[in-house]
C-alpha cells in the first residue's frame, strides 16, 4: 500500500500547486487555470519579464511586436538619459526607475522596450513613437504632459506597438485643452495593441485617426484595446475614424461620452461593461460597429451595424460578468519586473 499512499501524495502536491498559482497569478510554462473564457495572460500574471513580447491583438501580426528583446539593456533615472537611452534602432530595453519630471515628449526610437520598474513615474513627460516599428511601452505611469509638449503616449505612422499597463492621467481641473490626448494613435498608424491600462481624470482621452481630411492616410489603421480601465473622462473613449478597431473587455465608469465611430470606421466591440454614460457606443459621421455581449449600464447602442465581424487572430474572451472583476483590479502600471 506505500505505492498508493505515495500516489495519493504526490496528486496532493500537485493540487496544491494548481491552487496556488490560480490564487496568485504565478507564472508556469503551461497555465492550469486557463480555459475557453479566461481573461489573457497577462491578466493572471502580475510579474513581468523584461523580454516579454506582444501576445493579443493587431500587435502580434506582421511578425509580431517583440520591442527590444534580445538587445541590450539599460536602466535610466534622468530625462537626459531616457532621452539618449530610447533612441536610435538597435535592439535596446530601457528600464525606468524611480520618477522624471519635465516639460517635453521623448522620441521612442524602432526595436525598443520602454518598461518601468515598480513605482515608476512620467510627470510632464510624454513619449512618442513617431515613422517607428516595433516598439513596447509597458509598466510606466504618465501624468500632467502639458499641450504644449503633446500627448501622454502619441503613437503616428507608426506599426507593430504594445502598449500595455500604463496608468495615464492629468486631471479636470483646467480647460479642456490645457493638456492634449492621452493616447493618440494617428497617421496610418498599423499593428497596435493596448492592453491593461487604465485612463482617468482627463478631458480627452484617445483619439485614433488624426482629422476628418485624413482618410487617405488613416483608413489603414488597426487598434486592439482590450482589458483597459477608462474612468472619469470627458471624451474620446475612444474616438476612432476611418479603420479598424477591435474593443473588448474593457471597463467604461463615469465617462461623459462612449466609444464614438466616426468617418467609415469599423470597430469590433465585444463584452464590454459601461457604467455612467447616456451613449456607450454610437456614431458620428458614417462610423460602424459589430456589437455583441455588452453590458452598456441600461443605456443603448446606437451605431449602425457594420461588416468587421471577425479580427484576423485568436483571441480569448472574459465573460462580460467577469469582466469588471478581472480588469479594474489588474490596470494600470500594476507589473513587477
């Protein structure tokens, strides 16, 4: 019988285990907490690895989005030297420490991870990914970036970016325009993926595509947003002319406006969960949008129905009762390298 109590043991072990890693979302090469409807990966996972890569949406075609994995890496506390650090094309991970404060837009150069450490902050110091490719922002908090430095993150004519966990906010305290966008994705922009960040406190949160006169240019976007936190903004949440957009669990509190389709875009909006807004998702301009398995708080959608009904990549949907529970909790620059 010291066989089957030796089995009997080690199943116990492995139970344990199981068990512990669903409770504390610890990594392991296969995850046994997974299924069908689980959320993805990375939030169950709140430690992060400096070389990770884009795993969901737009990000992970064309190649995929893998930053500066592979390159070196370096660690800056100084705006001069975030500055340096990010630029150029060579593989590079650049860690941020600590908080840096200004009054500009640092230029994120192609073949880079910008990721922060635990407690790291941008305070008037937005960053921009400008005729670049392949890029990562990840784990970096992004506040008060003033308009005449830009956007908290501005991402233009650009393809393959993951921005992922970031915490972006200003606050309502001026007029609308004394800080810009905080997460304006434009210029053609293709392969973007947003994922676990939280927008608050702000007038004008994202708009992707630049102007109503820009369709030439701007009908070749594609955005993921998926399991992002938007509260207590004003507009653009977000705003989105002329391409393609896939939205899925996210979490919308206490927003004036809803997602606003504008100028022929085609937006995907599956399980998402609204609450405080009279127009969770509507139209502008001739946008449209698939719509299923939303909660929109007791309000209405009201965009006309569209063609894009399927994203071109597999992705793993929370349940819309899950959703709130999953994301808020998780957003933000919530990560430990």
């Amino acid at each position: 019988m010291k066989w089957l109590y030796s089995l009997l043991a080690f199943v116990a072990v492995q139970v344990v285990s199981v068990r512990v890693q669903c409770t504390f979302g610890l990594s392991t090469v296969i995850n046994p907490c997974s299924s069908a409807q689980a959320a993805p990966s990375e939030h169950l996972v709140k430690r992060a690895s400096a070389s990770d890569v884009a795993t969901v949406g737009y990000a992970t075609l064309n190649g995929g989005t893998t930053g500066g994995s592979g390159g070196t890496t370096t660690t800056v506390t100084t705006l001069d030297a975030l500055t340096a650090a990010v630029s150029g094309t060579a593989k590079k991970i650049v860690i941020i420490s600590g908080t840096i404060t200004g009054n500009t837009a640092v230029k994120v150069g192609s073949n880079t991870s910008v990721i922060g450490k635990k407690g790291a902050a941008l305070v008037g110091v937005g960053l921009r990914v400008i005729n670049e490719k392949n890029v990562i922002i990840r784990n970096i908090k992004i506040s008060k970036v003033l308009a005449a430095a830009g956007d908290a993150i501005g991402i233009q004519a650009a393809s393959q970016v993951w921005v992922d966990h970031v915490d972006l906010s200003s606050d309502r305290d001026h007029d609308k325009d004394f800080y810009d966008g905080l997460l304006d994705i434009t210029h053609g922009s293709t392969g973007i993926t947003v994922t676990g960040s939280k927008l608050s406190n702000h007038w004008k949160a994202s708009l992707v595509g630049h102007s109503d006169s820009n369709g030439a240019e701007d009908v070749k976007l594609t955005v993921t947003f998926a399991n992002n936190y938007w509260t207590n903004l004003n507009s653009r949440t977000p705003s989105f002319r002329f391409g393609t957009g896939h939205i899925f669990n996210n979490v919308f509190d206490s927003n004036t406006d809803g997602i606003n389709t504008r100028q022929g875009a085609q937006l995907l909006v599956e399980n998402n969960v609204w609450t405080g807004t009279s127009n969770p998702l509507y139209s502008t301009d001739g946008g449209f949008a698939v719509a299923r398995g939303n909660d929109f708080g007791g309000a209405a959608n009201t965009a006309p129905a569209g063609t894009f009904s399927k994203a071109p990549y597999s992705y793993s949907l929370t349940a819309t009762a899950s959703v709130r529970s999953s994301v808020v909790s998780a957003a933000g620059a919530t990560l430990t390298l």
